[in-house]
C-alpha cells in the first residue's frame, strides 16, 4: 500500500525518532516494564508505523465490508443497519424459573434467548438418575422430557425468537425437542432459527463433557447438519465453539487455530457424507472468547474472518459467498472474572465487550459481576446487559465499520495472528495426512491439544505468580475488605419438583408408544442412517433424556468408562 521510497524515509525517520527522542526520554524516566505482551504473551512494540504493515494488499488483505476476504465485517452495513444480537445466557432451577428469566430478559431489551443447561442434561442424563442426585437445576436448567421444553417457552413464539442451546453430548435430544415444539405451536420448521452449540470437537480438546467416543460422536453431529439442512435452513445445527477452549487456558492464537480445524473438520465430514459444501458450510456458526487484551481480541476476530474465507475457497472449492462469511458469537472472558472486588468485573466485561464490537461480533453475551461467585442474580444480568446497550447506544463504537482497520498496530497483529494461527492449522492437517478432521482425531487421541493447552496455562499461570502478568484486586491492589455481593441460590426443593414433573409425565405417557419410539433410534443407530427423525418422533412420544442418550451408549460404548471417568 506503501511507495518503497516513502518506507524508506520512514524507517530512517524512525530511527531518528528512537536515538533523539524516545532513548533520551528512556534513560530519564525508564518504563514500566522490560517487556510489553498481550495476554496471550504476544510481544507488542512501542509504536508501529506504515513499515509494519508494508507488506498488506488493500484489496486480497483487507477489502470493504461484506466482500472477501471479510477482514472488516461479514456484511456491508454492519452495526449501522442494526446492532449485534444480544443474546444473554440464562438457565437455573426448572423450566419455571428459567422461563420466567427469559421473560425478564425480553422485557428488558434482550433480543435473542441463550439457554445453560443443568449438569444432568448436559450428560444426557435424566433427573432421577443416581448420578444426578444433587445437581439437578444448580448450573443450569433441568430438561428431562418434551414437557419441560413446553414449559420452558411458554407464552414465548419459537418463531418470532432466535434461540441458542449451549449443550454438546445430548444436544440431538434437545434440537429434536425443539423441532417438536415448533410443530406443536405451528411455526414451519424452516422458519425456526437458532444455533445448537453440538461441538463435539471441543469437548474432546478442552470441555471434556462427553457421553460416547469421538469418531460416533461426529457422526451425530453431521447427522443434525444433515438434517438441519432439509428440515431447518436458518436454524445453525453446529456453532464451533473456541470459547471453551480458551476457559481450559490456550491462548489467543490456539483458541483461533484449534476452533477453525474443528469447523473443516466438520465440513469434511458432510462431505464425506454426500452434501455439497455450500450447502454445509451456511449451516456454521462460530463462537469466541473475548479477554482483556482488547487489540489481541480485534486482530483475532478480523483473522478469523480472512483465514476461514480464504480456506473455503482454495481448500474446499467454496463458492458461494455465504459459504466464506464467517459469522460468530462471543462471549466475554468467564476465566478473567475474580471472586475478589467482584464489582471491578464489569469493568473487565465492558472492556471484553467493547473489543467484541469492535471486532465485529454478530451476537454477544455479557458476562455478570457476580459469576465467579454463582449463577448470576437479576441485578447482575441488568448491568451485564445494560453494558451492551450502552456501548450499542452511547459509545459511538457501533456506528463506524471496523473503526480499527488501518491501524498500523492492529493490522500488523492482525497478520502476526493469522500467520500463527496458520501454522497450528498447517500441522493439524499434516497430522491428518492432508485430511484436517483426521488430524483433529488423531490430536485427540494423541493428547496434542492437551499438551498445548496445558502448556500455555502454566505459562499463564507463572506470568500471574510473579506479577508480570496483573490481576486487580488479585496479585496488585489488594483489599481485606469483603466485597462480596448477595448471589443467587437455587432452592433447595428444586430437584424434587423436578423429580415430581417427571414421574408425572412417565405415568401419563404411553410406554408401548416409548418403547417403539426408541426402537426406531436403535434400528436408525444400528443401520447407520441419520437418526434425526427417529428422535423428534421419540421426544413428541415423551421419551426421556436418558432413555435415549441410553441407546446410543448401548450402541457404541461408553467414552466415560474408556477415559476412566464415570
């Protein structure tokens, strides 16, 4: 973008700028610290000019808005058409209450619905199993039967909301209940929107909530991708999830390249299922982690958007521009929220927020100050919403499309990222012999996103313990004082009235219709075929969570009892 003459004078003028100004000034006063890093230990320079960035094309390396390679906005507008959908977690207790905090959130200017589930059904448990005993309700909300889907949305219209379901190993079960419940209201099911997290990738590599072995694990996934695709177009049956693997530790870089694998891990398993990759990949939908270091975020976010555009096309023939366009949800940083001073989280949320939007997000959740602590209480989730609104409504930081792009710092880390980043995606298809979802299997299996990981934690963890990297309120800025603020318990009375649904719902149904209904999935489990529609007829027959996460355990063996974890 730059004449060489021009980079030249620069470089000189730099030089002269070093020696005369900035040494001098140095030697005098000296610096703050020996080394400046991100979080992810990324090493950032005092200032950059157009030489770092000499090497960018305008056109192949950044573009406009809405236009490969999407470096700055998946859509021309942007913010100024309208702003990201903001799309708070909620989940507690039973379908009641968590209906109840839907509501809230509506009432209060949420414009999309994001549901946590309980322990119990994340493991495709039921309720009164012995292994659910104490959990029930506690970290999210409890989902046994189609009834409780029912209670869970009532006087909500499932189309006229976008819904997004955080659940990986029993995520089938509840897409097939929501399918079931759209049909009971009578919204078509091409009209049902919404994502399904049902990343089983990364719950091997970081989440570690799993139920059967990683290679059937992806075959159900693929099976609701394969569905999702007839049946319900604008629902997202996958949303690759690289949140979870930057809670576990990894860096920024990691977090990208590992999260990237996992979606043309995904993309080649339809494809190796007889679908057309641009009828797969629109289906996607991404979801990062947003810490502390607000440029590293942006540069992450905006490398994302270019490797994954640039990938479709050269490596899996892509052409239709929807199957380049990297969308995402983002989350902020779970990790970096301190029992301590919880109040200084809202701070490190608006921070952690503010580089979402700038990056270019199409949804956000917002952290509580209160969740390092408990489920977050309303007043918590007020402010944490109101966050978004302000920076939405007041910031300014909306109404301009990637008002970072053509910083000299930002791009130059955009690329330091993205080459990085490049590398790791390099090395996970070399694992795979030039197949990146063997790669991904074989790093499974191997322990290579373990050992990664786990090395960039400790390098963390060691930075904190010796006060180079600083937590407020934590290891600097200290206090005795107990700043604890009033959290919200779930009721003690909360599994037994879950309990209670439950026997209910299986004294009422009819269990010769059950039994068939789970025939059906064992016959679909056994001759391979997509078991989507034997499952929404399972659910509308009211068959349990359990009863039928039980089938494909049966099927194909526990992964829990291989691993040594029951």
């Amino acid at each position: 973008m730059y004449d060489e003459d021009e980079l030249a004078a620069i470089r000189e003028a730099r030089e002269e700028w070093e020696s005369e100004t900035r040494d001098p000034a140095r030697e005098r006063s000296g610096e703050r610290k020996d080394r400046f890093a991100t979080v992810s230990n990324l090493g950032v320079e005092d200032l950059y000019t157009p030489a770092d960035v000499a090497d960018i094309d305008f056109d192949s390396d950044l573009g406009f808005p809405g236009e490969f390679p999407y470096t700055r906005g998946p859509y021309p507008t942007m913010y100024r058409g309208r702003t990201w959908t903001m799309r708070q977690f909620a989940g507690f207790g039973t379908a009641e209450e968590t209906n109840e905090r839907f509501h809230f959130l509506v009432e209060n200017g949420q414009t999309g619905l994001s549901t946590a589930f309980d322990m119990p059904s994340l493991m495709g448990k039921d309720s009164d199993d012995p292994l659910s005993d104490g959990e029930v309700g506690k970290e999210g909300v409890a989902v046994d039967t189609l009834r409780d889907m029912e209670i869970l949305f009532d006087g909500i219209d499932v189309g006229e909301v976008s819904t997004s379901f955080t659940i990986n190993p029993s995520a089938p079960v509840i897409y097939a209940m929501y399918v079931a419940l759209a049909d009971q209201q009578g919204v078509p099911r091409e009209e049902l929107r919404g994502t399904l997290q049902n990343d089983m990738l990364k719950e091997f590599i970081a989440q570690k909530e799993w139920v059967i072995p990683p290679g059937p694990s992806l075959g159900l996934v693929t099976d609701t991708v394969e569905f999702a695709a007839a049946e319900t177009p604008k629902f997202h049956p996958i949303s690759v999830s690289g949140y979870h693997i930057r809670e576990a530790g990894s860096t920024a870089v990691q977090e990208l390249a590992f999260t990237l694998t996992d979606g043309f891990a995904y993309v080649e398993d339809a494809l190796e299922r007889g679908m057309d990759v641009d009828e797969v990949a629109p289906l996607l939908s991404f979801f990062f982690n947003s810490h502390n270091s607000i440029f590293e975020e942006v540069a992450k976010f905006r490398a994302a958007r270019r490797m994954y555009a640039r990938v479709m096309e050269e490596w899996y023939d892509a052409e239709a521009e929807e199957s380049k366009r990297l969308k995402f949800h983002t989350q902020t940083a779970g990790q970096s929220l301190t029992a301590q001073q919880p109040l200084n989280n809202v701070v490190r949320v608006t921070i952690q927020a503010l580089a979402g939007v700038l990056g270019g997000t199409q949804s956000l959740h917002t952290n509580s100050f209160d969740e390092a602590l408990a489920l977050p209480g309303e007043e918590a989730v007020r402010v944490a919403l109101r966050t978004q609104q302000i920076i939405a409504e007041e910031s300014g930081a909306a109404d301009v499309i990637d008002p970072l792009g053509g910083s000299f710092f930002v791009e130059s880390l955009t690329d330091e990222v993205e080459e990085e980043a490049m590398a790791y995606v390099e090395e996970i298809r070399e694992m795979g012999e030039g197949s990146v979802r063997d790669g991904v299997l074989a790093g499974i299996e191997q322990g290579y996103f373990h050992r990664e990981i786990q090395e960039a934690s400790y390098e963390y963890q060691e930075r904190v313990e010796d006060g180079e990297e600083v937590v407020v309120g934590v290891n600097k800025y200290a206090s005795e004082e107990d700043s604890r603020p009033d959290i919200l318990t779930v009721d003690e009375d909360t599994q037994e009235r879950q309990l209670a649904r439950l026997a209910e719902v299986k004294a009422e149904r009819d269990d010769d219709a059950v039994a068939a209904a789970l025939d059906d999935v064992r016959a679909a489990v056994e001759a391979g075929e997509n078991v989507m529609p034997s499952l929404v007829a399972a659910v509308k027959a009211y068959a349990t969570m359990g009863e039928i996460m039980d089938v494909f355990e049966a099927e194909h063996g526990s992964y829990r009892e291989t691993v040594g974890v029951v």
